[in-house]
C-alpha cells in the first residue's frame, strides 16, 4: 500500500487551520483541524458546500456549539436549520433518519442543499444517510466534536444505521465534501466517555500502528496536562493509521476491514449489555476477547496479547471489570453480526478479525475475516465474566 501521511502533521498555532488531503481511493477529502478555529472552519465550510439551505445535525448535548456554527454561517451570507437528535442507540435507526428528513424538507431542503454533521460517530451516520438519501445525494461535510468521530469515524465513506439488533445493518456510501477538527471541542467531552470513546484508537493501535504504543499511551496519559497536545497526538496517531488503507481500500470492504478489529463482539455487547455501554468501550471488551480467542487459534504471542490490556487499562477497560453480560444474547448477535458474508460462515461461526501478531491480522489479509467456532467465542466469554 502506498504511504500517506507518512511524517507526523504539524501542531497548529492557536486560532490558525492545518489542513491536508484524506484519500478515499482515487479521491480525497480536505480535512481541516486547529485549536480555537471555529471561524476559519466555518469559512471553509461556507466555501465548500453548495449555495442553497445548509441542515446541521447535531447531538442536543452541543447543540451550543452547532449554534454557534449557525451564527457564523448567517454572518457569512448563509442559511442554516438545525436538526438536533439524542445521540442514543436507539436513536441510530431509519425511523430518525426518516423523522429528519421530514424536519429537512419541512425546513426547505433541495438539490442545492448540504448536511453538516455536528457530534460524535452515530450522530456522524445520520446526516450521512441523510445526506445519501435527500435528492439522491447532497454534499455531507463533518464536524466532530467527539475523539472517537475526529480520529475514526469520520474518515471513512460508511454511513449506517442499525436493524433489529444489528448494527449497521442498512447503510450506504458517501463520501465526505469536507471534515474540521476543532480540538477545543474535545475537550468538553465527559471524562469517562472520553476515555472509554479512545479504546477505537487503540484497536487502530494494536491492530495497524503498534510501534505507535508508546506515544499513544503517553497522548492519553497527558490529558490532563496538556489536552490540545496530547488530543494533537492521537488525531495524528489516527489518520496516519488509516489512511494507507483508505486509499487502497475505500469501501472498507477489503484490507480495511482490519479497522474491524474488536468490532463483532463489541457490536454484540453494545447492543445487548444489561446496562447499555458506549461504543468506545463495547470495542475495547471485544477486543479483549478477540485477543483471547487468537491466543487459541492464531497463537498470538504473549507481548501481543499483553499489549491489548496495556493499551485499554489506562482507558478503564479492565479484565476484572466487564459489564453485566449474558453470555448465550452476545454470542446470538454476534453471530448475526454485519460481517457475515465476507467469508462463506457455517451456522455456528462467527467472523471475526483476528491478529497473527501486534500489527499483522490472521488469515488473508485482502479479506481479513476469520471462521470462529461460535463455542469458543463463548467460552471466551465466559471466561472474562469469571474474572469479575
């Protein structure tokens, strides 16, 4: 795969934007990030997006910040409508993205129309839906406001939304016009939230950038003292991480895949914990299992399998600590999981992505979904609630 990215990006001056190509295959994506740059980000969007009525949609825990994005658009001459969801599970359903488009066309929606994501990842997939179903396709531009949707979620052309229990069941592809990255805005995410919202890069981490480890381990460790440069590190740590595989692989549907990696247990346990769990988080506790069953079927190495819980812990994924499971409801999700089809799966497999190695996924790696016994994934299971 070809290198993008390959030198770290440069840390930006207070109020001033960096801005670089994210590839999606043949084409690329501007992508715009700076410390107290709401304005310069609002300039580009205003630049980008077409001349009609520009829907933002928003989580309502920022809606302060989508007004203010409101008000800097009007400053520029252009008309705005904010949409605001509860960035819940069940939220993430055609039945919202339905109630949004109503909203939209009520409001003046048109082919000269754009949708402005502001939020984290599942807010992110709405107004991407959105933006692919209204008129066939309008212009979707992101503005995260979330670690785990300005290092991952964003860069990627998959918007989805979920069915019955499974997640993103139904989805589509569109590729963003524009996506900026305010890091002041990350900061104001609840701590807990915050940390646990990390566990996407760490899997980004341990399944793509292990010789990232160090600084992305320090990144978390420094937060407190210096959030804007320890936030700079993992949106680096991030895009670097991803954007080989991106470029080859814009769809996902290959090499990419391996940014699935914890994802078809921690789907499983996001969408049936007896105590709803964030995304984040669910990710990490699949992760942990993964690395379990790997350590049966791949023989992955003790230092690979360590780096998992040295990567999570600081985030508060601990294996003493999993939340409230029932065991026979993950593993029925699981195998019901979205990845079923990548790979001919008998009744009782599960896919997975599995790692070989720290870095090195299992199996083909132009595919990287792996057959797992759905027993093992049980007894994987089982075991991590026995260390409660």
């Amino acid at each position: 795969m070809t290198t993008y990215l390959a030198t770290a990006m440069p840390s930006p001056e207070a109020g001033t934007l960096v801005e670089v190509d994210f590839p999606f295959g043949h084409e690329t994506t501007p992508l715009a990030y700076g410390v107290d740059c709401e304005d310069r980000l609002v300039d580009r969007v205003a630049e980008v997006v077409p001349p009609g009525l520009v829907v933002v949609v928003a989580d309502r825990n920022v809606a302060g910040v989508a007004n203010r994005v409101r008000n800097l658009l009007a400053a520029r001459g252009r008309r705005s409508a904010l949409l605001t969801v509860d960035a819940t599970e069940s939220a993430k359903s055609l039945a919202t993205v339905d109630e949004l488009a109503r909203r939209a066309l009520a409001a003046g929606m048109s082919r000269s129309s754009s949708v402005v994501s502001v939020g984290g990842g599942l807010v992110e997939n709405l107004a991407g839906m959105l933006a692919g179903l209204a008129f066939r396709g309008v212009p979707i531009v992101h503005l995260p406001t979330t670690p785990v949707g300005a290092f991952d979620a964003v860069l990627s052309r998959k918007q989805a939304v979920s069915l019955d229990g499974v997640k993103n069941a139904l989805g589509l592809f569109r590729t963003p016009t524009f996506v900026g990255v305010d890091l002041r805005w990350l900061e104001t995410v609840d701590r807990t939230l915050l940390m646990t919202g990390l566990a996407e890069m760490a899997k980004n981490v341990v399944a793509v950038v292990p010789e990232d480890a160090g600084r992305f381990v320090a990144a978390v460790e420094g937060l407190d003292a210096d959030p804007s440069g320890s936030l700079m590190t993992l949106l680096d740590i991030g895009i670097r991480a991803k954007a080989p595989f991106l470029a080859a692989d814009p769809d996902e549907k290959g090499v990419a895949l391996v940014f699935e990696y914890g994802h078809t247990v921690g789907h499983a346990i996001e969408t049936s914990a007896v105590t709803p769990r964030p995304h984040g988080e669910s990710v990490g506790w699949g992760m942990l299992v993964a690395a379990d069953v790997a350590r049966v079927m791949t023989g992955l190495n003790v230092d690979a399998y360590a780096l998992h819980d040295e990567l999570l812990r600081p985030l508060g994924v601990v294996r003493n600590a999993p939340p409230d499971l029932d065991v026979a409801v993950v593993v029925e999700r699981a195998l019901r999981d979205n990845k079923r089809g990548y790979r001919p799966l008998a009744e009782d497999e599960v896919g997975m992505v599995l790692l070989a190695d720290a870095g090195r996924v299992a199996g083909e790696t132009s595919v990287p979904i792996v057959p797992v016994p759905a027993d093992l994934v049980r007894r994987c299971l089982a075991q991590l609630m026995e260390e409660r």
